[in-house]
C-alpha cells in the first residue's frame, strides 16, 4: 500500500491542501480590482495634499475613479511648481509599499498573505509607475531638469525598469507564500499559478484605463504582467515552509467578488465612468459640505486660476 507519507517524513505534494483553481481566481481576480481602486484613491488623495501646499488657493476636490487617471488636470501646476509636488507624491507610495511588503506583520491566512502583496503590487503600479510614465510629468521634468529628450527619455526608462524589478521582487515573495500549498518545482507549474492569478486582472485593467483615456495605467498594467511573467519562469521560489490558516480560501473567494463589486459601482456612482458613457464628476469640499461638480467644468475653473489673462482694451483718445 502507498502511503503519502515519503521516506523521510515528508508529505506528498499531491496530498497538500490547497485552495481550488477557481478559488485562486476569484480571490486574485476581485481583490486585485479592489485593490487598485483603493490604492488609487489613497494616491489620489495624497496627490491633492501635497499639490495643495503649494496652491494654497484651490478648493478640495476629491477624485477617485476606477481604472482612470486619478488626477485628471484637477490641481494643474506651472512647469516650475509640477516636479516639487508630485515628487513626494510619487516617492511616499513606494515607500509605503515597501514597509508593508517586508515589515507588516500579517495573519496566517493565506488568503490574507495574498492580499497584502496584491495591494502593495497596486500601490507601486498606479501610485509610482503610473505617474513615472505620464506624458505631462515627463514634459515637466525635462523643463524643471533643462534636460534633452532623449537624457531625460533614458532616465525616465530607468525608473520603469526599476519599478519592474520591485514588481519581480514581489511576485517573487508571492510564490514563497504559494510554495507552501502548491508544487512550484518547474516552471511549468508556477506558469499555471501565474496566468491563474495576475493576466486577468491586470489586463482588464489595462483594457479600463486605456478605454478612460489613461494610457499611463494601461501600460503600467502591462508592465506587471511583463515583468512577473519573466520572474515567474526564470527564478525557482524558496520555500520557508510556514503554516496557513484557512488554506482552501473557499470564504475569501466567496466575498471578494461582493467587495469588488461594492467599491467599483460606489465609484462609478459618484465619480462617473468615461467607457461606460456616465458623466464624470468630482467631489468639492467646502467646509463641511460635499457637492458633485462636473469634471470638466472643476478642470475649467482650476486651469483658470493658473493661466493668465490676456485682456484687450481699445484706447480712444479723446479729441
């Protein structure tokens, strides 16, 4: 008779418990979508802060749409103001990720080991990569730098290819976590897990945000799946052998979809949707009062506000 038991007193891993193909999806797929909403709109809402200190004058408005340009031209800045207040802004969401990446201390859960990495996955693409890849920051940065295009091309090129390595680095400790329930010996097998959990969401993403007219996001979520493909397939996971809890995820993949699908129609009802024809709106602050605002026309009065006049006057001289 087979035992599962090996030799040397390990088990089997084909008699691992393990959560189901359709369980990784779901909890991969709707916390991913839940994530990069969230992790938007805290960037957005630091974005907003900190372009604030320096146009003490602006009113508060709140934008946090799903798959979209969180930032929309709301708090435009001359070229000079632009670099010192998305500086911060752009640093402090890495930062952030990685604290929670390395120092968080996290439930045994698998299902909520897994979330942590897919949130600080969405905190690096839509608050670092993103903004590294926009055409008007980059234009600004070449202004504030006095630099060439192609320098300022090769930097910029730079920054991505680095923020591609955190993204390796994290579906890298991702699948330490996945060694513990599933074989990763081949890459085959952690190939399998890959296109389970990160093409879907990331695509579909990618597919939103271009439709919105942000192609920075669109192409930032393509470079997760480039650069967690080639992780996947060219390094072989250590695996630390650590215990889960609630290793089937069946709950986690039950009330993920519910969750995602409460924050993304929450968003879509108050900030509007470009793909879905829904008229976009932001939210004004004054005090403590809340109002909706058509987007273009905040865009309209805060590009007013930074642009300067030019006004004709006729002079008739008296006879």
């Amino acid at each position: 008779m087979m035992l599962p038991m090996g030799i040397y007193g390990e088990y089997d891993g084909r008699f691992r418990d393990r959560p189901s193909s359709l369980a990784l999806v779901s909890v991969s797929l709707f916390s991913t979508l839940a994530c990069a909403l969230i992790s938007s709109a805290i960037v957005s809402f630091l974005r907003v802060m900190i372009t604030r200190t320096v146009r003490h004058e602006l009113p508060l408005a709140l934008y946090f749409p799903f798959a979209a340009d969180p930032f929309s031209g709301l708090y435009p800045l001359r070229s000079d103001q632009s670099i010192r207040a998305a500086a911060p802004a752009i640093a402090i969401p890495l930062a952030l990720a990685l604290v929670l990446l390395f120092f968080y201390p996290t439930t045994q859960k698998l299902a909520g080991r897994l979330n942590l990495h897919t949130f600080v996955t969405c905190l690096v693409v839509f608050g670092t990569l993103a903004p590294v890849l926009d055409p008007a920051l980059f234009r600004d940065f070449r202004f504030a730098a006095r630099l060439e295009r192609e320098p300022a091309l090769a930097m910029a090129a730079a920054a991505a290819v680095l923020l591609a390595f955190v993204l390796g680095l994290i579906e890298r400790r991702t699948f330490r976590i996945l060694g513990n329930v599933y074989d990763t010996s081949s890459p085959g097998k952690r190939l399998y897990l890959w296109l389970l959990r990160v093409p879907p969401p990331f695509l579909a993403l990618a597919a939103s945000a271009q439709l919105s007219g942000w192609t920075a996001g669109a192409i930032a979520s393509l470079v997760v799946v480039v650069a967690t493909f080639f992780e996947t397939i060219s390094h072989l996971p250590k695996v630390h052998h650590e215990s889960f809890s609630d290793v089937r995820m069946r709950e986690a993949a039950a009330t993920w979809p519910f969750i995602a699908a409460l924050l993304i129609g929450a968003s879509v009802w108050a900030f509007g949707s470009e793909p879905l024809r829904l008229t976009q709106r932001a939210v004004r602050v004054e005090g403590t009062s809340l109002s909706f605002v058509p987007l273009d026309a905040l865009q309209a009065s805060q590009k007013e506000t930074i642009e300067p006049k030019i006004e004709m006057n006729w002079h008739k001289e008296r006879k």
